[in-house]
C-alpha cells in the first residue's frame, strides 16, 4: 500500500486559483459578499487536538521551529490593499490549527545539514507555504453550508471558534491561498546560491502532494468511507478506504514536507526518499490515530513507528534524536 506513494506520477497537479467568474454564495439576510457572519463551529480537528503531544519527547526542539514559521509567516501574510483578500487569508492562515508537517520539514532540511544557511531559510519559506495551503485545505474541509463538516471525524472535543467571513469569502480566499503558498516558496529563491531547481523541485513536489493523485484523493477516500458505517476500521473495503486516506491526506503531505526539506537542505538522492518515507510514516501515524478504531491502533501505529525509525538509520546521530521524537509523540496521542 505504501509504496504506491514512491511511484511519482510525472504529471503535474497544480492547486486551484481564484476563479472570478463563479458565482458567490450571498450571506443570509442580504448585505454584500464580504458581510461577516458569525457561525459557531468546533475547531477540534485532530492537528490542533494532539498539537502539543506531539513533541512531548522534545519540546524546546519543536517549540523553536514552531516560532520560527509563526514568525516568517507573520512577515509574509499581512492585510494590505486590496483588504478585501488580504484580511481574510489572514484571519483564515492564522485561525487554522498549525500542521506539523510544516515542522517536519524544517527539522528534514536540519537533519541534512541544510539548516545552518541559505537552505534553512528556504526550508522556513517552504514551512510557511506548507502551513499556508494546509490552512486552505481545513477551510474548504470545514466550509459552513457544506455536508463535509458533518461527515468528518471529530477526534473529541476542542476550543470553539466561528467563521469570521462568509463561506463565500472562505470558499474563494481558500482557492487564492495556494497559489500564495506556492509564491512564498518562489520568492524565496536565491540566484547566488544557485537554488532555482531546488526551489522548482520543491514546487513540483507540493503541488503533486495536493493534487489529484494525493491530497484530494484523500479526502474522496475520507468522503466516502465516512458515508459507510462511521470511521470504525472494521470490513475489509473500509479498511482499503481508510488506508488510502491515511497515505494520501496526511501521509502524502508529510511525504512532501520532508522530502521539500531535505531537497532544500542539499540532501542527496538517496536522504531525500529516505525522508519521503519516513515522512510517509508520520503522517500515516497520525492517520491512524485519527481513524482506527482503538482495537486495532496500536499494533498498526507501532509497525508504522518501526518503518519510520528505520530510515533514519545512517544519518547523525544528534540530529536523529531530535527529529525521531515527532514519532515517539505521535504515540502519545489516542
């Protein structure tokens, strides 16, 4: 099952952009597009519920990389004109539940020891990226007038916000949030280090993980397994289903935030799939906590642990022990 996620397709899966012919969906009780409306909804989604287990094992280690991305992307994602699009791509980047991919790949740009120079700054761009099209996907996810939020998991409870805009305003802002994430990464590019195909790579490499063959599929996965009996892990084709959205939603991402990392940080071939896959292996964890009923977590979170571990073998020493707590926390969580 895995390692359908190691034969890249060649084709190129771009994320969406704003389309300013679709209609709007007006808001209730008449007023403009842009007309807030407030709507009590759980944020409890399973990055933001277990968020901090998941570097129980060393916390100062991810803390810092955390405040390293809050910080770039308060830099980068800031309300100017026109305001109309800025404040609520702000509002949304901000009020989404942080990922820890975008950690991940950070920590795989270090473990390279790719950290140190212009890499570590192009890995930080990446992060901020990565959490920027995390926050579009979570707002689509969670969209008001849509049946998804009902469909979905909900891992147990968590703080309740609201939607600040209109799902209008959501549906679009989140469309133009992955291009925007895609720029953050461009921008970033440095002729006099002679980054541009690191920089194209990893372009290439997070617009593959979003698109049809991988994010995406992953939550038609999810959609349709949750149509069935709930996610209780039991029958042999709802399995299939989960599994495949544990690869392609979270699984895929952290792929993709490890190997961007590693590409960033001058890895070789050879580091940077060893990365994909424990990439993979993260964020099939997380999947699985998420999913599988709790008879049955354990033994399969415990041999994706094993696989993770593994292809840390081979690197420093010093920086494997930071970078394999984000395996030990995951299985703090459930």
């Amino acid at each position: 099952m895995v390692e359908t996620l190691f034969s890249i397709n060649p084709a190129l899966h771009v994320g969406s952009r704003i389309n300013y012919s679709r209609p709007l969906l007006k808001c209730r009780g008449g007023g403009g597009s842009m007309r807030r409306v407030v709507v009590n909804m759980s944020l409890s989604h399973h990055h933001h519920h277990h968020h901090h287990n998941d570097h129980h094992n060393n916390q100062p280690y991810w803390a810092a990389i955390n405040d390293q991305i809050q910080a770039h992307l308060k830099k980068v994602v800031t309300v100017k004109d026109p305001v109309s699009v800025f404040e609520p791509m702000h509002h949304l980047v901000f009020s989404s539940p942080q990922d820890t991919a975008p950690a991940l790949c950070v920590a795989a740009c270090d473990l390279v020891g790719g950290g140190g120079g212009g890499g570590g700054d192009q890995a930080l761009a990446a992060a901020a990226a990565l959490q920027v099209i995390h926050a579009a996907s979570f707002t689509h996810e969670y969209l008001p007038l849509s049946d998804r939020p009902s469909l979905l998991p909900r891992p147990g409870p968590g703080p309740v916000g609201h939607h600040a805009f209109g799902p209008n305003v959501e549906l679009l802002t989140g469309d133009g949030m992955v291009p925007f994430g895609l720029e953050l990464v461009a921008k970033s590019d440095d002729p006099a280090q002679n980054s541009s195909n690191r920089i194209l790579l990893v372009i290439v490499e997070i617009t593959r993980a979003i698109g049809s063959l991988g994010l995406v599929d992953g939550q038609y996965s999810e959609l349709q397994c949750s149509k069935l009996d709930g996610f209780d892990g039991n029958g042999s084709w709802h399995m299939e289903l989960i599994n495949n959205t544990c690869e392609k939603k979270e699984g895929g991402f952290h792929a993709c935030a490890a190997a961007c990392g590693a590409i960033l940080g001058g890895g070789s071939e050879e580091e940077i799939e060893k990365l994909r896959r424990f990439g993979l292996y993260v964020g099939m964890i997380r999947g699985t906590l998420r999913r599988y009923s709790p008879e049955k977590r354990s033994k399969r979170v415990e041999e994706l642990r094993n696989l993770a571990l593994k292809e840390l073998e081979g690197f420093d020493e010093a920086n494997v022990k930071a970078i394999s707590s984000f395996v030990e926390g995951n299985l703090s969580y459930g």
